[in-house]
C-alpha cells in the first residue's frame, strides 16, 4: 500500500542532543510538509518542500532543519532541543495539483521527548 | 492569531443519533476547507472538503457545510457509528494567495464520542 512512514515512532533525546526525524512516502507526492503537534493543539505548519523548493514558515524557529534528498525522503532536524521541543511530529505529504491538491497524506508521528 | 477555531475540545452522541463539528475561521482569502479524522497513534486522514463555491458536500453518511457569510463550516455525521470516535480536524487553505502546494491551517480538534 502506498503510504507515508515516519521513524522512529517514539524518540527519547537529551536536552540540546541534536536528533533527526525521519520521513519516507512511496505515493511519489512532490510536496512534502513537517507539522509539529502539541497536546490539545492544533497542528502547526513548519515548512514543506515542493520537489527541491524549501519553504520555511516565518515562525518556525532557527533550531529547526530539515534536508530532502530525493523524492522520497524528508528529515527533520532539530538542533538543539529545549523542553518545549517535546511534541508529535507529523509528516504528511501532497500531489500539488491534481483533483484535490490541497489533499494530504499524513505520516503516523513521531513522539518526541526531550529530558 | 489562531485563524482557524474548533471552540468544542469535545462532543459525546448516541449511536445512530447526528453529530455536528463546528469550525469558524477568520481569514477571508480561505477558499477550500477539509476535514481530518485522527485515531490515537495514527495520523490524520482525510475525510471530506468542500471548496468555497459551494455550500455543501455530502460523501456517504458524512457532510459538510459552508456559510461563507458567518466564516463557518460544520461536520454532520448521520447517523453516527462507535467506529467514527476520534479527534476531527477542521483545516483551511488560501490557494489563491499562495503557490499550489496545499498549506493547510489546522484548528485545535475536537474529540467526538459515539456511545453505542
């Protein structure tokens, strides 16, 4: 089945160890987002790719990285957590156009704590 | 500036009776609107859109309405199903203020309870 994997499920890191999230999608989507989720929150937008094109939301704060080396892969990169770094982080993914573009396909998350 | 609300953190039914999910917004330049279902320990999935030239959708035992005018939309579910418990997302996109790559604006959720 096509579908969007997110690993780890769950990442345990230290205060200001770096950690990378990763995301792969076998649906061959040119766009690519990263969400982070607190609890009770809405999710919020952190940036996405459309294929190479990097877009960062104003918002979205320095320690916060992502790399896309091809089509199917998409990390997140955090490089110095603080505690309130602690979240879900959602991985979805996009066709761009088509019937409904706006459509996403969401990863299952990755629960990130930081000690 | 939370332009996308779900004032309801939570809703409880009866099986077999209607749901109703609010979501107001607040951004005119929003012209399409989805919803997102979320099990715990999974990631939203698309449930159902509706675009701002239309009032209403119907998929299945799931609408959704449009009120342009009051900047607010609803979920019906009939009749509602234990199955159909879950957190629903409202989201909304400006497609005209930005290239075609979906940026999608989440509300809160809200948590629906379906009580067999």
């Amino acid at each position: 089945d096509a579908m969007v994997i997110q690993n780890p499920r769950y990442q345990v890191t230290q205060f200001g160890k770096p950690v990378t999230l990763s995301c792969s999608q076998t649906l061959n989507h040119n766009v690519m987002y990263w969400y982070q989720q607190k609890s009770s929150q809405a999710p919020k937008l952190l940036f996405h790719y459309y294929d190479k094109d990097f877009n960062n939301e104003a918002d979205t704060p320095d320690n916060f990285q992502s790399r896309r080396p091809n089509t199917s892969f998409c990390f997140l990169d955090i490089r110095s957590p603080g505690l309130g770094d602690a979240a879900m982080y959602l991985c979805a993914t996009s066709g761009g156009g088509g019937r409904r573009p706006h459509e996403q396909y969401f990863g299952p998350g990755t629960r990130l704590t930081v000690t | 500036d939370q332009q996308v609300k779900q004032n309801s953190p939570s809703l409880s039914v009866q099986e077999g009776r209607i749901s109703i999910l609010n979501c107001d917004y607040t951004n005119s330049m929003f012209d399409y609107f989805l919803w997102y279902k979320k099990y715990p320990a999974e990631g939203p999935t698309f449930l159902i859109s509706i675009s701002s030239i239309k009032d209403k959708n119907e998929d299945g035992r799931f609408t959704v309405f449009l009120n342009k005018s009051a900047k607010h939309l609803s979920l019906h579910i009939v009749p509602s199903q234990p199955g159909d418990s879950a957190v629903y997302f409202c989201a909304a996109s400006a497609s005209r203020s930005s290239s075609n790559t979906g940026k999608l604006i989440f509300g809160q959720g809200t948590t629906l309870q379906v009580k067999p």
